[in-house]
C-alpha cells in the first residue's frame, strides 16, 4: 500500500476509537438526569461576575430575577470594574421587573494573583455567605434562563446526590460563521471531556461549563472555591477538577433551559475568542502544541484529504479508506448539528472547520510568543497556567 494509503487507515483507525472509546461523546443525549421536587427546597444565592456586559445584560438578567423557584433564592451581581454602567443597568432592571432581590456589588480590581472574574465570584460568594445558602448558582451576565431552570437544577443536584450539577448553555447560532464553527465548538469541547464519564464517582475526567453552574456552598467550602483557583483565567474546568478531587460529586450535560445571548456574529469574533485562550490550554507548550496540531491534521484534515487524492490520483483504496473516515467523522457531528438546530449539509464541513480551529490554535501560539500573552475584558494574563474560556 502508498504511503497515503496508510496515514488514511491511520486515520481511520483513530476515529475507530473516537467512536466507540472516548466515552460516546458524540451523542448528545447527556441531560439533566432524574429528578423530583424535594420535600423542602434548599435556599439558593445565584453569582453573576458581570464586566462590561450592559450589551447583553437586558436579555439575560430579567431570566433570572423570574425564576420560578420555591424556595428562598436571591440574586448578587458583581461589576467586576465595568465603563459601561454594567451596575447601574443592572440596578435599572431589577427596578423594572422585579422579581427575585437583586444586590449589586463591587469588588475593586484584582489584587496580584487573582484573575479579574473569580475575584468576582469570591466577593459574590463573601456577600451570599452572609444568608447561608445551601446552593450557589455561579452563571455568566450573557446566560439567559427560563423560568423553571433554577428549580430543575436544584431538584437533579438533590435526586443524584451532586455536589455540581453544570449545564452546557445552549450559544448563539444565527450567523453563517456562527452556524460553521459554534456547534463545533461544543463537540471538541465534548471530545475532549466526555460528559459520560464526568458524573462517574473515580474517573479522572472532570469538567463543567462556567455559564452555569449550580454548586453546594459546603462543596465550595471543601474546595476552597475559588481560591484554590484563583489564577485560572474563567477556567470552569478547574474548578470542577477541584470539587472533584475534594470529594465531590459532579454532573455535566448539554442545556435544554440555558441559552448564552452573547453574539459571535463575524469571523474574527470567534477567532479571537478561541485563538486568546488556546494556547494557554496547552500550557504553553511547544510540544503539547506540536502534537495538536498533528493530532487535529491526522484526525480531522486527512479524512477529506486522501478521499480526494484518491479521486485525483485513481488511488482507489485511498479512496475508500479517507472515504470511510469521513463517513465516520460527518456521522459523529450529525446529533451536535440536531441539537443546535442546524442544517446537515455541514456536516461534512467539520475538515475545514477543524482547520480553521488549528490555525486559531496556532495564532494563539504567536500572540504569546510575541508577549500579548491571554486576554479577557481589557486585561492580560501572562502566567503560563493562565487558562481562558470566554462562553
């Protein structure tokens, strides 16, 4: 066989794998699991670090302040430094549609140390100590909620005994580049941590989406949340890692109540948003980077590739194989693009998205070379354990 003929069967054999041993991560049926109302709901403080959200605040606060929940709940939203009046709207829209009591609070800039967002959340969960809540619900400003989310989440989080129950919000998918690279998004994400595997008690997969996510106060306590990670940047993987290493027990799945309002609507929006933490997901390591870039051409590019060339060249056994590669990856992608809503003619576009994940992963590599270090609201973070996650 050429040459080509093998790095296709390579390939298939990868996703081979992918299928079947990376925990089905292509499914998208993981969702809130099981639950009844509790005898007595628990009282619940919701955190929402905000940094010049006033765009996307109106759409996504009065979500919250109408939460249907029985119990005793109660909303602190923290302007983590804003110059758009983030406080202020936020004030103006508790006023105009009532609903659960709004506190709005101000932590002053980050002492050296502390990212800007979980310094935050750390002034958020200081004022929400003072009411002893049994639950924290730690959600973006862009996450919007329907009326029935805080108690769904708080009766699986009490059903399945978890410590942390998060949803993967449901993000925006409106404009063409939106409808090419959003929904590929979850599904790396998902590949990456399998959201079967997340909730089994021993694994060592841990992970949550920092959009929401609902989490006991004592499990907090025990995790030293968020001061054990106190220099991640918006890294809601570290903190599901370090409930789970406490002890706890954590749930992740996809959003069928939560919706991110947040806009990506050109190219180089959801370049910036990805290339500004990618690197600094591979701690800034040349090697990591190398073996990605390897891993994403032989896993996503080779597929398209070789069918091709076999077309081209009359390689017919090139063919095939590159072509039984592809089936698998656009057959993999098809309940993602369900879930999102999407046509399925993109399925088999996941290459050239892949490929354009792998150039933004390389950029990402020179902005930090070239000292630009990650970024989040106006500020920098160098410190190679710095991980973004802007959603």
């Amino acid at each position: 066989m050429s040459a080509v003929v093998w790095i296709a069967v390579a390939s298939l054999a990868a996703w081979v794998w992918l299928l079947f041993g990376q925990g089905f991560f292509w499914r998208t049926d993981v969702r809130l699991p099981p639950r009844r109302d509790p005898d007595v709901w628990p009282s619940v403080c919701v955190v929402v670090p905000a940094r010049d959200e006033a765009a996307v605040l109106p759409h996504s606060l009065p979500s919250l302040l109408a939460q249907d929940y029985p119990g005793r709940a109660e909303v602190f939203l923290i302007d983590d430094g804003s110059s758009d009046g983030t406080g202020e709207l936020a004030r103006a829209l508790a006023e105009r549609h009532g609903g659960l009591p709004l506190t709005v609070g101000s932590p002053g800039e980050p002492p050296p140390g502390w990212t800007g967002k979980l310094w935050a959340v750390r002034h958020g969960i200081g004022l929400a100590r003072a009411r002893a809540p049994e639950y924290l619900l730690l959600t973006d400003a862009d996450i919007a909620h329907s009326p029935d989310s805080l108690r769904e989440l708080v009766a699986a989080a009490r059903t399945g005994g978890f410590d942390l129950v998060s949803q993967m919000a449901r993000l925006r998918v409106e404009s063409g580049w939106e409808r090419l690279v959003v929904p590929a998004f979850v599904y790396f994400f998902s590949q990456l941590y399998p959201f079967r595997r997340i909730a089994v008690k021993g694994s060592r997969t841990a992970a949550a989406a920092g959009g929401c996510v609902l989490l006991r106060a004592d499990a907090a306590g025990r995790a030293r949340i968020p001061d054990a990670i106190r220099q991640a940047v918006i890294d809601d993987v570290a903190l599901a890692r370090a409930v789970k290493r406490s002890g706890g027990h954590i749930w992740l799945g996809l959003a069928d109540r939560v919706d991110s309002v947040r806009p990506y609507p050109r190219l180089q929006d959801l370049w910036r948003m990805v290339s500004r933490s990618a690197y600094a997901q591979l701690r800034h390591n040349p090697l990591l980077l190398v073996g990605t870039v390897l891993g994403l051409a032989l896993v996503y590019l080779v597929p398209s590739v070789t069918l091709v060339a076999g077309i081209i060249t009359g390689d017919v056994a090139a063919a095939v194989v590159g072509g039984l590669a592809k089936a698998v990856m656009t057959a993999t992608y098809v309940p993602m693009l369900r879930y999102y809503r999407q046509p399925l003619w993109l399925a088999p576009l996941l290459s050239l998205t892949a490929f354009l994940y792998l150039l933004m992963t390389v950029d990402s590599a020179v902005q930090h070379y070239r000292g630009r270090g990650a970024a989040w609201k106006g500020r920098t973070y160098a410190r190679p354990d710095a991980v973004l996650d802007e959603r």
